[in-house]
C-alpha cells in the first residue's frame, strides 16, 4: 500500500483526524500484549478514545529521540532510483517532517534508469538539515566526489545535522567530504575497501554500519535497511514496524544471490569487470587532473 | 552501486565494448563452476576473447525467452514510489529495452512521498508494449480503478504484450479492467481478499503470483521479488543474478515485521484502521456514484 502516515498526516487528514490518529497509535502501543484480536473483516471504523489526547500525544512525542524537522536527499544526473527512493520512502514517513530532493545545481535530474525528476531544491538554498542522506550511483556519483563545492556544502550540512548518511556508491561522496576519515563504513560491494581506504575509512562487511553521526548502508537495497534502522533509533520499534508493514517489507529473493558470497563467481567477475570498464577510467582520469 | 547493464550498454559504452561484455557474459555464463578465481585486487583490465563474438552473442539471445522491445511503467499522481522504481530498476536493466514511464494524463506527476516526475509519455501516445507494470499508491489508485479510459487502455496494451504485472494496490486497477477474473493473484495484505474479490479474482496470500500472462506482487517492495522472478523466466539465472548483485539484494531488515503475521498485531489494527480512515469513504463514494 502507499498510504504513508506522512502523506495521510500532511496532506489527506484535517488536523483533528491526524489527533485521532496520533492517540491511537499511542493508545496502541500502551497496549502490547493486551489485545490479539484480529483486523475487522465487516467496515467498522475503528473508534479511538479522544479523552486523553494531550496525555497520550505527550507519550508519543517522548517516543522521539529528537525533533527533526528536515530530511534531505542529494540527487544528481545519475544518481541510482531506488537509493534515493528507499530512504525517502522509510524516513520520509515522520511524521511532520519536510522531504526536499536537493539537487547539485538548477533544473531537472536524470536517474540512472532514465526517470526525469524535479528536485524541490539546489545545495546553494539549503542551509540546515536534521538527516542528510547521499545516495550513489556510478559516472554521476564518481563526478560527485571530485565537485569542492558539494563536497564543502556536505560538510557544513554535517555540521549541524542529527544523522548523514549515505547509500551505496554515495559513500564515495561522503567519504571524499572527509567525514568518514577514521570512521568504519560499509559501501557497495564493489572495491570496497580499496574505495573507501582512499579517504581513510575503514570499510566493514555489513549491511549498514552506524559510526558516531555517520550511518553508511551498502549497495542499493541496503539503504532500506539502513533508514529502518534509523527510524527504530528516532521514533521506536512500533513505528519502525508500521512502515515496515505499509511497504510490505518481508523480503522474499526468487533466487540466491545480492552479494558476492552467494552470486556465482563467474557472475561477480562478469560485474566487477564492467564495473571497472565503466568507473576506472574516470577515476583515474579526476585522480590525475587533481595531482597536476 | 548503480551501473545498470541497460545504462552501460545504452549510453555509456561504444558498441564495439558492448560487443565484448555481450561476449564476456557469454563466455563467463558457459564457464559455470569452471572458474573461482578472486575478483582481481590490482587494476587489470579483464581481456575478453573477442574470437568469437557471433557464436557468442547467438547464445546470449538463445537465453532470450521473447525478444523484448518497451517496458512502460503506468505513474499517477499518488503512485508509490517503491512501487515503481523497483520493477524498472529491475526489467529495465534488459539490454536493449526502452523504458517509458507512461501517464494518465499530460504534465508532471507527484508520487506519494512529493517527488515530482516527468514522465516520457501518456496512455493516449502509446499503443503496445511488451512488459506493463501498474504499480500501487492509496487514493490515486483508487481514482484509477475507477477510470474506463485507463482501463480500456490497460486491456488493449495487454492484448498485444507477454506480460502485464502489478505491484500492491496495483492489483485494485489491474482487478477492475478485468483482467484478473477468475485468476490467482495477490495484492497489499490490507483487506487483500475484499478488494479482489470484488472484481472475482482469488486473493493467494504470496510474494508474488503468475497466472496466465497476468503477474501481481504484494505490497511494494514485493515489486522487487516479482521483477527479479520475471527477469529470471525473461532472461535466465546468470542474468538476474547479475542485477540482483548490481542492487546488492540481499535484505537483512533490521527488526521482525513487513507483513501481518510478523508484526504486532495492535500495530496492524492500528494501520488497517488508518488505511480505513483514508480509503474507504472514497470506494464508497465511487461505488455508489457507478451504481447511481
């Protein structure tokens, strides 16, 4: 389903509908354990108790380990769909937080799938954020980390942000902020290490890894991972679970495979090989430029 | 990472490269458990053998179940993002496919989490596909099961295409063309076998269902399983562990829960009732706006 309680929150509820809907969600939680009957099959709705709104809003809004009022998410001509969507699907679900693409410079961005997408922002409009997240991709994302001017404004978003994280290739950028400097970090598969060990990061085979304010999240998919485990650090286990549930997220791979270790060898050689086709030139090639 | 094999064989590589990887494919795919040689540490570029491409590219298309020219993506105002950004990310990996995201109506689309999009085309530009994903959302979706042009639209591109799939809610549009009457099929666990039923299609409660020539997915990211399955018949194992390993798909959610059974049962009742809150009243209305 898609009915994401940020949007019925923000833009399908009057205020007194989304105070019903708050007290029930506290009510609900104070009630673990309590109640295993099953979802109504006939249309009845379901009548929350309002007698203790404030009581109850204060209980939840205890549940939030800070106030965050922004999430932004970078997006750049290639930059990977689903490593920005997934995060901004998960975390863009507090509710009454502002979602803003922020894109490097004016007009449109092309994904890597080809999607065309209007960001709501530039880096040279946003000053602050609570949650930053850079998602990777490949020739967009290698361009990404040798830009001084993103990489400065990364670092002054950093300053005064709860949580910067990063998906996938994103970790390139992130790293070359110099914020991962000392810190363990995860990435796509793909030379990890050595990509990460070029900005002095210590890359850990996990599926994300959190290091003080940084939280990193490995290739593509692992970006949902990573901001569930986000939303259980910020609003809790049972609003971590609800999204969860809204996006059905019971994975079922049809066939082995999703890392090296369990894709065939032959197949991960085939990757890495176009991989380094596609990427190494050009690494080399900014490598270069920047020691001339 | 992000490097899609659509993206380096489409816009990023010469032909004559695209000739070696097609080749390499090939020749790694009939290596299979010949080779467990470790993914090279220095920068070797990986030589192909360019000896035989024609036998070589004759055998990657024998592995073509159907040659497959345009994959669109139905988008709508309020379509989820997840929804269809995975299955695009996945089949449009297909080396040569062109990918439409296809409109209702002309101008910019809004998904559920505020991302606007340009789509390349609407229903009224298109005519036949190969692949058709309708893909979910919440009020918007309803909005377009309730459409005849839409849904005459649908059943005339499923007439000429090999497969016509649905993501969650996708299945409520897909159900009220038609097209899934007296079909297995499964759809977002909210009110899963109310909401088919209605439109005499068998709800089975699985990640994904093929019947016929119809393919329908549970909630959003079920997308993903079902597009990676449909990938694995369209184009074999080799390929779509390669794009699974290119999407790092190898899911560890951080918490139990994604699907009712997993989930606490106050917090299920908690979405249903939102779900109900926000969904109902309006197939009310409709339905009885039909009947009048």
């Amino acid at each position: 389903m898609t009915f994401s309680l940020h949007l019925l929150a923000a833009q399908e509820l009057t205020a007194n509908l989304m105070q019903k809907i708050l007290a029930l969600i506290v009510m609900l939680s104070l009630s673990w354990g309590c109640s295993n009957d099953p979802i109504p099959n006939t249309r009845e709705k379901v009548n929350a108790s309002h007698s203790a709104h404030d009581s109850l809003m204060q209980a939840m809004n205890q549940n939030q380990k800070a106030t965050l009022k922004t999430l932004g998410v970078l997006v750049y001509d290639g930059v990977n769909d689903l490593d920005y969507a997934g995060p901004l699907y998960v975390l863009g679900q507090m509710m009454g937080i502002e979602r803003k693409l922020i894109s490097i410079e004016d007009g449109p961005v092309m994904t890597v799938m080809g999607v065309e997408l209007n960001p709501d922002a530039t880096i040279d409009e946003v000053d602050q954020l609570d949650l930053l997240v850079i998602p990777g991709g490949a020739r967009g994302t290698i361009l990404a980390a040798y830009d001084d001017k993103l990489l400065s404004w990364i670092r002054k978003i950093d300053d005064n942000s709860l949580y910067t994280a990063s998906v996938c290739t994103g970790a390139w950028i992130l790293a070359a902020s110099g914020l991962l400097e000392g810190r363990k970090a995860t990435t796509n598969w793909y030379r990890a290490e050595e990509m990460l060990e070029k900005y002095d990061a210590q890359f850990v085979p996990e599926r994300y890894v959190r290091d003080g304010k940084c939280w990193t999240a490995a290739g593509v998919t692992a970006g949902m991972d990573m901001a569930l485990a986000m939303l259980e650090d910020l609003r809790g286990f049972d609003y971590a679970q609800a999204v969860m549930l809204d996006m059905e997220y019971d994975p079922a791979p049809p066939i082995l495979g999703g890392s090296p270790g369990k894709t065939r060898p032959a197949v991960t050689q085939m990757m890495t090989a176009m991989y380094d086709q596609g990427v190494l030139p050009l690494i080399d090639s900014l490598d270069i430029s920047r020691i001339q």
